[in-house]
C-alpha cells in the first residue's frame, strides 16, 4: 500500500530535479559539474532547473542531459525517456523559434559582411586618393626644381616703302651745298662741347666692377629601388619631396649646403659637383638625415 504513493513521487520529480539530487548524493558542487562537462556554471544550473538556454539547440541540450546524467551514473533510458516526455509538449512551439532565430542570426551575419565589404571598398579608395594626390605633389616638385628656359620670339615690322618724289637737277645742287654748310658747322659744335666737357669732368681710371654672377651647385641622385627623400637647400627652400621610384634619376640645382633626409639610404647613389658622395656611413633599412658637403 506504500509503495505507490513513492512511485507516484518519484514520476512527478522533473529531470532537473534528479540531476540534482544525483549530484548533491555524490557531493559535487556545480563548478565541478561544469568543468568536467566543459559547461558553464550557468548552463548547469538551467539543466537543473529544467530551463535550457533558448538560444541552445534542443539536440544540444538532450546531449548536455545525457552526458550530466553519464557524469552521475544515471541510466540513460530512463533519464531520456524522461526527458522526453517532459520537453514533448513544447517542442512543437520551440521549432518555428528556433527557425526565426536561426534567419535574425543569419542576416545579421550577412549585413556584417555587408558593412565589412563597404568599409574595405572606402579604405581602398581613400588609399587611391593619397597615392593620387602625392604623385601630384611629386611632378609639381620635379618640375619646378628644375627651372625650363623658354625662347623669345623675335618680332619684326615691315618696313614701309617710302614714296621717292623727283627733284631738279639745279634744286638738288642747291640743297646738297646746304647741308654740308650745316654738317660742318654742326662738326665744329660738337667737337668744341667735347673739348670743354673733358676740360670739366677728368677721366677716370678706375676700373667698373664686374657683377658677380652666383655659381648654383648640382645634385644628382640616382634610385635603385623606392625611396622617400627630402631635399632642402642653404637658403631654407624644398627642391624635393616624396618618393621616388627605382630607377628614377634625379637633377637637382641650388644653393649648398643641401640638408637631405632619405628613408633607405642603401638604394641611393649621389654625386655632388659630380664627385661621387661616399653613402657607406649610412645603413639600409634605416633613415638617414645628413648635409652635403659635410661641414669640416
């Protein structure tokens, strides 16, 4: 007469009651449930409490009972038959959950993507707009560095023709009698007005300066590979900047001392005053800062 009361008891204990009081007769606390299941702590408490996470599949979590129940040394028929009969009536309801889950989950893996591939698509253009614009800045430096002569065109006027009127043979006679008078008197003047005029200034004997023309100096740089480079001369102006591709040679002229910063000095061969400059004091890999001519 006693035992079916205890069997009606034990039919009503949940699955996650008896894994609880499994675990309690062995003395396990639920972190060491959970470590040896490679579970969290939290999820061990959910199968206790018949609450599995709704974001874990149901074959998962039958899998996380059968190995609990392994863990305790429970029969496996009976705690799954179990289980099933207490998770039957909600698995027609967990289904379409679990499929609209499973469409938010993947679009928003795809819209990821999405904004991923915009975000790469921005930085590769960005990336084309500098190297753009510091090629730019680079054949506007090359260009006025070296200055270009451009030619004067010669312009000439047509000369007129005059017109010729004929003159008498006694009237030319005339007029050519009165122009020597006048060449002579005018010849007389001048040599009388140069005559006073050295009497008044004396002459003199010292020597006009020649003006002296500046003498610009010459770099030549010669690129074996991809360099950055700047170039600055005594005067404080940038003859160059940028980087230079390989096999690039570089003319040059200004004003010495040229300051000169080189970002791998190793691919760089220059001459000055075309005198080879002696780059082995400076190692590749490294930048180099360095005035030319050096200072003694």
């Amino acid at each position: 007469m006693n035992k079916e009361p205890e069997n009606e008891t034990v039919a009503e204990i949940s699955v996650g009651q008896l894994l609880r009081q499994a675990r309690e007769q062995r003395k396990l606390t639920i972190q060491q449930v959970a470590l040896q299941l490679n579970l969290k702590a939290e999820q061990v408490e959910r199968l206790e409490q018949d609450q599995p996470d709704g974001r874990t599949l149901e074959t998962f979590a039958r899998g996380y009972v059968r190995a609990y129940g392994r863990l305790l040394k429970l029969p496996e028929t009976e705690l799954m038959a179990a289980l099933s009969r207490q998770t039957g009536s909600a698995a027609s309801t967990a289904k379409p959950m679990r499929t609209f889950s499973n469409r938010t989950a993947h679009q928003a893996t795809e819209n990821r993507f999405m904004w991923l591939t915009y975000a790469i698509i921005a930085l590769l253009l960005v990336l084309l707009f500098v190297w753009w614009w510091q090629s730019a800045r680079e054949n506007t430096a090359d260009s006025s560095s070296i200055p270009a002569s451009q030619p004067v065109e010669a312009r000439t006027q047509p000369v007129s023709p005059q017109p010729t009127t004929e003159v008498p043979a006694a009237q030319a006679t005339d007029e050519q009698a009165a122009s020597m008078g006048s060449a002579a008197d005018n010849a007389i003047s001048e040599q009388q007005l140069n005559e006073m005029l050295q009497q008044l200034v004396p002459p003199s004997t010292e020597p006009v300066p020649a003006v002296e023309v500046p003498q610009l100096d010459t770099l030549e740089m010669r690129f074996s590979e991809n360099c950055w480079i700047d170039v600055v001369d005594a005067e404080g102006n940038r003859v160059a900047y940028g980087t230079k591709q390989a096999g690039y040679i570089m003319q040059l002229t200004g004003k010495a001392p040229f300051v000169i910063t080189l970002g791998n000095p190793s691919v760089v061969r220059i001459n000055f005053n075309q005198q080879a400059f002696d780059m082995s004091a400076f190692p590749g890999g490294r930048v180099a800062k360095f005035t030319i001519p050096e200072s003694e």
